[in-house]
C-alpha cells in the first residue's frame, strides 16, 4: 500500500549529474538512478529512505547547472529521456519510492522558446511574459535591484531596445508571473508531470515571483557604509524586487493543481531574510495550503554548533507552527550549501546533527552522500564548473561545486561513480568514505541513518509524535521529548560539548539509538545517563512500549 505523504520517513535529494554515471560519459544519469534504486530502498542493505528529490534535469544550456531551463516537459538528452523517466517512476513506485521533482517557476534560460519569442519584437504573443522595462531618460537601468550573484538585476537587449529583468544570471530572465498566460503555462507544466505519476515538487526560488508592480528601488541594507552605488546582492534589503503582495496567491493556484491529484505536495524554497519576521515568513508559506504545501526550513543551515543556537532554532519553530495542520522540513544541506561534516567542524558533530534531525517532526532532508558523511570536495580553480562563479569577476571562490561532487559508491577508481573521469573531481577521502566499505561497518555513518530511517519508519511517534522541549538538562545540552498519549514517550539528548556530560532524564529508559549504533550509553535506575563528547541518545521511556505503525 502507497504510503501518504504524512508517513514518509524522510526524502533524499539527488543531484543527478553526481549520482551515478550509467553510460561512461562522467556525468551522472537517470539509467544511473534507476540502477541504484535499491540502494536507496527495498534491496539488501539499503537506505531505507521513502522518498527522492531530484535537483533540476531538464534541458538547459546549463549557464546555472540546470536551474536555467529551456524546456520544463523534457529530459535533457545529457541525463536521459523522458521514457528513462517513465521507467525510473515505474520502478521507484514498486518499492514503495516516491518521486519529487524540481520545479523552477522564476525564471528560464534565455534560449526558452518563450524568451526567444519575447525578445524579437514589442508586439508578438509571448512579448510580455517576462520583465521588460524601458531605460531611465539617461539610459540607465530602471532602479537599482540587484542580482543574486552581483551587479545589475537588469540587462539590455538590443533587439527590444529594453532591459530585461533576471534576478539570477543574465541567461535567466524573470518570467511575468502578473501575466495570467505565464500562470496558465506553468499550470500545465505541473499537470505534464503529475500525469507522469510524480509524487510531488520541490518549487525553487518562489519568493521573487511576486514583485513590486512599480518597480521602486530597494533600501540599501543597515551595515552598507560605501558611498558609492551598491553592486554586491547583500548591500540591499530586498525590500521590494521579492516577496510581494501576490506571491502567496500566486503559489495557492499552484498548489491548487497539485491538490487536485490524490496524495501530492508542494516544498517552498525559500530563506527568509530581515524585512520580516521569521513567523511572517513562515506562516504565511505554510497558510497557502497546508494539506498538500509547507516550506523548507533552512535555519540550521547558518546555526552555530552549539545547543543554544540550535535549540533556539528548532524550539522557536516548533512553538510557532500548528503540529496537527503544518509539517516540518529540517534541511541541514543541499546542492547550494556546505555539506554538514564541513559545515559543521567533524564527523562528531555531523552524528549529532543526524540523530536530531532524524527524530524531529516532519519530513527531514537528506542530501546524496551525507548518509556516508561525505565532506565538501577541494576543488581547483581550474576545475570550476560553476559558473555562476565568473558572473561578475569572482575570482576568488570555487562557488557550489565542492557539494556536487560526485557520489562515493567504493574505493575504486573514480569512486565507483563512472568509468569515465567525472564531470567533477571525486574527493579523495573516497579510499575511507564509500557505501561499499560502510555497508560491512556496524558503526558507520550509513549504519547510523539506515537505523534511524528504520526506527522512524516502523515508529510514529517519530513522525507525527508532539515535540516538547526538554530544559535544565545541563550546559550546552540539547534535549527534547516527543510522545503520543500517554504510553509511547520518547526522549532526544544531545551533548554539544566537546567534553563528557553527564544528564538525568525526566524518567529512565533504553537507548533506542545513539550516535555510534553499536556503543550505547548505559542509563542508571533514577534516569542518569553519562553522554561522551558529541554524543546522542534516542531513549524510550520505561514501562511504555512504541507501537509499530
């Protein structure tokens, strides 16, 4: 029986170019995917994760890896074709996988036949489904909005004697969401892939789809203190170029389609930023349709590694959101961030983080590779492939790519990734860090997510369970209960301190899991419990046993 979404027990992103290759080009592939579905679910040994995410794969002149597209109902021929993703649904859907797709409702790629239309006159059909706005009287760009990357939003085109608006590179211009033809079309869009029996989207970027109609300047940001024009995206509050008044009704028809098909979501990209509050932000994601709709959270990822900035983090959220109406999203990394053991100082850590998120609410996130505790890769600036990283003369960042590297399969050569030398460079701690060697480890990094994802799987406590927090546990511990009723109670703790810690549980109890899954802490009659540095503990209450659901 499929499961609903509400019962996931988390889902995994690929990125596909750095999954796995299947026909020896070096880059990865959706044959790759589709070979390697076992590893993720229903095969020996495997993930056990109920759900994929895949970063975008349709066709593209790449400028941004994907993300600018120049069809939204097709496969770029690089990862495939659309039949390789036909049988990749089939085969995911027989173990019970579900499938989740990207969704880049902002912008395309300039060589869209949409923008390639639009570009050749004032008057044609497609004219006004992107951002074209006339030069100030001395030429300049209509206002100051800057792109994410640097430097003018606005470039001009010769051919409209305009400038086009394109909040990410030049090659992606903003679509017109205040056009209800761009809104029919994307409309079709998600109707082409949820016919196609995908599970869900993952919407990127969707705050700048709704922008000031009148096109006024952005404020200069409070720590700005040059005297010249700003260039750099942070020297502004985007105040008016993102997050405007129609962005939430705009997202509801798009999650009403999405609601029309039986047991489908939505996840809302989205890092909320200074002009609001943090519950405007999220709240109001979360009110555009919360059975079938919900934001990620991202606010782990700029969390320092301590239990104060943590625990402020999850409790504050979980205090804000209604638990029996909004679904959590704990992501910790992704293709745009610094993987967790990089980000956050060491494999200790990255345990800690692991057992935490995987008995938080929700639908927790897990990023290709940080099941085996994959760090970021070196990368030489003669080996960039991101280009976003050249947009505006940055010479002195390697941008995106050491989180894309290529997936750590073995030891091999190449890591087991392709026969081929990869698109990027493999890390070479790959001798050490591959699911073949982790595999026969009982104590590994993927041991440690295969238990949790089976613990979170068979228990629902560990889904749907109510979040309580935990205080007066000691310094730098991080700790909190999840229970249903009055029998099934678990507790979360988590030792930030580099050092031993002792702590005494409200109740005592078993240890369920620990972040080394074969080395469990003892926990004495009264709920004492001595934790060692970065150590953490997922203990059942004693006299109450979990129910399996």
């Amino acid at each position: 029986m499929t499961k609903k979404w509400r019962d996931v027990n988390g889902f995994y992103q690929i990125y596909p170019r750095s999954f796995k290759d299947s026909n020896g080009d070096g880059v990865g592939d959706l044959r790759g995917v589709i070979d390697k579905l076992d590893y993720i679910k229903g095969g020996d040994n495997s993930l056990g994760i109920d759900a994929i995410w895949f970063s975008p794969f349709y066709p593209s002149p790449q400028a941004d890896m994907g993300y600018d597209v120049a069809d939204y109902c097709d496969i770029d021929p690089v990862f495939g074709s659309l039949d390789d993703f036909k049988e990749l649904v089939e085969k995911a859907h027989a173990r019970d996988i579900k499938v989740m797709v990207d969704f880049v409702p902002n912008h395309t790629s300039n060589q869209h036949p949409w923008f390639v239309e639009s570009q050749s006159s004032k008057d044609n059909d497609k004219s006004d489904f992107y951002v074209w706005r006339d030069a100030k009287t001395d030429g300049s760009e209509p206002n100051n909005w800057l792109s994410t990357f640097g430097g003018s939003a606005w470039q001009w085109h010769e051919g409209r004697q305009q400038y086009y608006l394109h909040t990410f590179l030049k090659e992606q211009p903003d679509l017109n969401w205040d056009n209800p033809a761009v809104r029919f079309e994307m409309k079709k869009v998600l109707r082409f892939w949820l016919d196609l029996g995908v599970d869900g989207f993952r919407a990127d970027a969707v705050r700048w789809i709704s922008k000031d109609p009148e096109l006024r300047d952005d404020p200069v940001a409070k720590h700005y203190k040059g005297k010249k024009l700003p260039t750099k995206f942070d020297d502004l509050q985007h105040k008016y170029s993102r997050f405007w008044d129609n962005l939430f009704p705009y997202l509801r028809e798009l999650t009403d389609i999405v609601a029309s098909y039986p047991n489908r979501i939505m996840v809302f990209e989205d890092y909320p930023d200074e002009n609001y509050s943090t519950s405007e932000q999220y709240l109001g994601f979360y009110g555009v349709n919360p059975k079938v709709s919900m934001p990620f959270n991202f606010e782990g990822l700029n969390a320092k590694f301590n239990a104060k900035s943590i625990g402020t983090i999850v409790n504050e959220f979980q205090g804000m959101i209604n638990p029996d109406v909004h679904t959590p999203v704990y992501c910790f990394s992704n293709h745009d961030q610094s993987r967790i053991i990089t980000r956050f100082g060491g494999e200790e850590q990255a345990r800690l983080i692991a057992l935490m998120q995987l008995t938080l609410p929700g639908l927790p996130v897990v990023y290709y590779g940080d099941e085996i505790g994959m760090s970021n890769g070196p990368i030489r600036f003669e080996e960039i492939q991101d280009k976003s990283v050249f947009s505006h003369g940055n010479d002195e960042s390697v941008g995106r790519d050491p989180e894309r590297t290529p997936m750590q399969w073995t030891a091999d050569r190449n890591a087991g990734f392709s026969a081929a030398k990869p698109w990027l460079p493999v890390n070479p701690n790959c001798q050490n860090v591959n699911v073949e060697l982790e595999l026969n480890e009982p104590d590994s990094f993927l041991a440690l997510y295969r238990r949790l994802l089976m613990l979170r799987s068979r228990y629902e406590i560990l889904r749907t369970g109510e979040y309580e927090p935990l205080s007066d546990l000691g310094k730098n511990i991080f700790a909190y209960a999840r229970w249903i009723g009055e029998e099934q109670h678990v507790f979360i703790v988590l030792n930030f301190n580099n050092a031993k810690h002792r702590v005494t549980l409200p109740h005592a109890g078993s240890v369920l899991c620990a972040t080394h899954p074969i080395d469990y802490p003892d926990i004495s009659e009264d709920g004492s419990v001595e934790l060692r540095p970065y150590e953490g503990v997922l203990v059942e209450r004693s006299k109450h046993r979990l129910s399996a659901k």
